[in-house]
C-alpha cells in the first residue's frame, strides 16, 4: 500500500485492488509524458510522480479533479496537470509516451444507474464495454510513435474484445497482470502502438 496522504470524498472513487494493479505496474520511463484519463483520486499519478515529471490527468466528475488536486498538493507534488473534461476531449491535440485509464468496466443495467457523479467511476452501459470502445476508438490519435496504453479493466467486460480491437488498431497488446475477486477478474492490459 502506498505512504501517500490521500483524502478521500463520497462522490469520487475511493482507490481499491484496481487502482494498485495499475500503479503498482506501470511502465513510465523518466522523461516521458503520461496522460491518465479518470485519475479520480489522484492514486495512480501520484506512483507515475516517482517516474517522471510530465503529467496530465482528466476526469469527467469534477470533484474528482478537486479531490486530486487536493491530494497532490498533500503530497507536495507540484508537477501533475489537472484537466476537466471527458475522456481525451480537454487534450484534443495533444500526443502523450503513456496513456493510462482505470475503465468504468461494470455492466449497468438501467436501475443500477447511481444518479450521482460517482456513477461515472463504475458505469459501463449494458455490457461494461461503453467508455471503453469510446477510449479505444480514440487512444492512437493520442499516442506518440512507440507509445503504449495500460488500461483496467473486468473480465466481466470482455478482456479478450479489448485485446482484439486494440490488436486490429494496431497495436500489440497482452493481458499483463489478472486478479481474481468474487465474481469477475481484473485484468490489467498493456498495448504497444506499432
């Protein structure tokens, strides 16, 4: 577990096995530059802060950039940039070395829609695959030459269609780490832009 300081807040993530699985095994070289879309409360940038210093982070629930925000300054961390927005819309043309994302993977049914902006964190439409094609469809044009993308997400959404369409998008990919819990496992996916 991390020796952060990290706050916590009712309408933002609260970082769980997920979140380790991607902070625990990124891949950043010094120097490059990282996009994390959904930072949520910040966890994830904060371990790729030890890697190197060219940070942006999205989110669409703006207490959740707050949340960050404040979660950085806890740690005296000065060099993350926090943009409010959907997915890459706030970096529309920009290019990063690493993209990162903690997908909102849970299949929804429509009366398990939470009306609050948390629901962004878990909800992915009928199949658990709604941000997650929308994120796949738009991540090369975002990605340098040589770049790669780690992405979380459930088995329960459809592991081996990530790694199908990111493979048809040029991309190799590998499913790098899996956790079981209860019901589902969480897998943690590694793309390399060819």
């Amino acid at each position: 577990m991390p020796d952060f300081t990290i706050n916590i807040d009712d309408n933002v993530y609260i970082p769980a096995e997920d979140s380790y699985l991607l902070a625990e095994n990124l891949q950043i070289k010094k120097g490059q530059s990282v996009l994390e879309i959904g930072t949520g409360s910040g966890i994830v940038a904060m371990y790729a802060s030890r890697l190197t210093d060219n940070i942006t982070v999205t989110d669409i629930n703006f207490d959740a950039c707050e949340l960050a925000r404040k979660n950085f300054e806890a740690n005296s961390i000065k060099t993350i940039e926090i943009l409010f927005g959907n997915l890459f819309e706030p970096v529309k043309n920009r290019k990063f070395d690493v993209i990162l994302f903690n997908t909102p993977y849970l299949p929804t049914e429509e009366g398990e829609v939470l009306d609050d902006t948390i629901n962004y964190a878990f909800d992915g439409g009928l199949d658990g695959r709604k941000v997650i094609d929308m994120f796949l469809n738009e991540v090369k044009n975002h990605l340098n030459d040589g770049g790669m993308v780690q992405m979380i997400q459930s088995s329960l959404s459809g592991n081996e269609e990530t790694v199908e369409k990111l493979d048809k998008l040029g991309f190799i990919s590998e499913i790098a780490k899996k956790e079981h819990f209860f019901f589902e496992d969480i897998t943690l996916i590694n793309a390399y832009k060819i």
